[in-house]
C-alpha cells in the first residue's frame, strides 16, 4: 500500500517436472493458496489482494481454483529434451549451440511456435512476456532481424482473436538482466495494430520492487499509440488510463 497500489495479484510459478528449479510442487502451491487467501482477508477493504499462478506450458492443469492464470513459455522441447529460453546467459548460449548451431533465429522461431499456441496449452487469462526469448540480448548485443519479428508476429496474430491481454513485464528488469520491458517495442506495436489489450506487470520476485520500470511501460505503450491498460479485479478486466 505504500507504493499507492489498490490492487496486487500474486503468480506463483506451477510445477514443473522438466525444470523444478523455479516450480511449486503441489505441498507448496496449497502453502501458497493458503497464505495469499490469509492476506486477502487481513487486507479486506484496504487492497484488493489475487491469488493468481503462472501456468507453463509444460505443467500439468493446476489442481486449485485461481483468480486467474498467466500462461508462459520457459522451455521448448526438442525431443526427449528441454532446452530453457529462461535461464543464465551461458545456459542459453550452450543450448543455442548444441540445438541450432549458434542460429539464434532459429531459436527463436521454435520458440515463437510453442508461443503461439501457450493459450491452448495453459487455458490463461493473460498472455505473459512474449518475448522472454530477448532476456540477455543487451548483454550479448543481438537485435532482431526481420526473421525473427516475422516469427513474433505469426505468434500475436494468433494469439489477438484470443483476447486475452498482453503482458507488459518488468522482471528482467528487476532482475538486473535488460533495461527495458518485455516486449520489444516492434512487438508491442503489433499487438497494438491488432487492437490487442496490455496489462503492466513487475514479475519482480521482490516485494520492494513492485513498481520496477512501469513509468517505462507506461510511456512505450503511449508511443506507439496505447492510450489504455487492463487491471484484473473481482468484476474481472477492467480498462485504465495509462
């Protein structure tokens, strides 16, 4: 409340048997469930608090009832395997030469087919960083080629006659790892072009950077011609100002 929020929705990370690195099993999803409904009635009328989960694509349906699900994509497999979009830089650039010979579009457009399809996957009711496979392209000085802005929209253009919104996220940022949101800025015109609706979000990890780098969105989202944003509340969806 400090920070001058009146709503604050929770996205714990679902299971995940392929990478159990950042995933609740189901002892800790209840744990989770349980505290975030304990916080919702201590802070009854003074903040609206939601319990929400962020579904992989990978995970199983949860098996608890969610005010909403934010569908994402950390992995993409490869037969048998899983290479992580998600993890450190040199993680990353390993997979990158063992499964596509260093071809980073190549990468990408994997990654952008499994995206396209993360609503079907997940049954979410937000759309999380769509371009999570940007994470270390500051460090590494990678800016995306026609090829792969190409395999970025083919994503939105399916996911837009969803609508389901967007997120705008700042967890890279509050990680350390980029100094602008997800998505990239010719991504976010897109699902703008398409009538697509955005959602600012921290993912930050960290109770004291909530706000991290969401004047930032806010101002990418006004240049390319965004004049509003969705917040979730107890009627669902609701449009506000940017």
């Amino acid at each position: 409340m400090g920070k001058g929020f009146t709503h604050l929705g929770f996205s714990g990370h679902s299971y995940l048997e392929v990478d159990r690195s950042f995933a609740m099993n189901d002892e800790d999803q209840r744990n989770y469930w349980n505290d975030i409904h304990a916080l919702k009635e201590q802070y009854r009328g003074k903040l609206e608090i939601f319990c929400g989960l962020e579904q992989d694509c990978y995970s199983d349906p949860p098996k608890l009832a969610y005010d909403y699900l934010i569908g994402s994509v950390h992995h993409i497999k490869k037969g048998e395997e899983y290479p992580q979009v998600d993890g450190s830089l040199e993680m990353v650039q390993k997979q990158l030469d063992t499964w596509y010979e260093g071809d980073f579009d190549a990468f990408a457009k994997d990654y952008f087919e499994v995206v396209g399809n993360v609503l079907e996957m997940t049954h979410a009711d937000i759309i999380g960083h769509i371009d999570l496979v940007l994470k270390h392209c500051e460090k590494t000085g990678y800016q995306p080629t026609a090829n792969f802005l190409d395999y970025a929209q083919g994503a939105v253009r399916k996911l837009l006659p969803c609508g389901k919104p967007f997120e705008m996220n700042t967890g890279a940022m509050a990680r350390g790892h980029r100094t602008t949101p997800y998505p990239h800025p010719d991504i976010l015109r897109m699902i703008y072009e398409g009538g697509g609706q955005i959602m600012l979000n921290a993912d930050c990890h960290d109770a004291a950077r909530l706000d991290c780098g969401l004047e930032l969105c806010a101002q990418m989202a006004r240049d390319v011609g965004f004049r509003e944003h969705v917040i979730f509340t107890q009627r669902g969806f609701e449009p506000v100002e940017l």
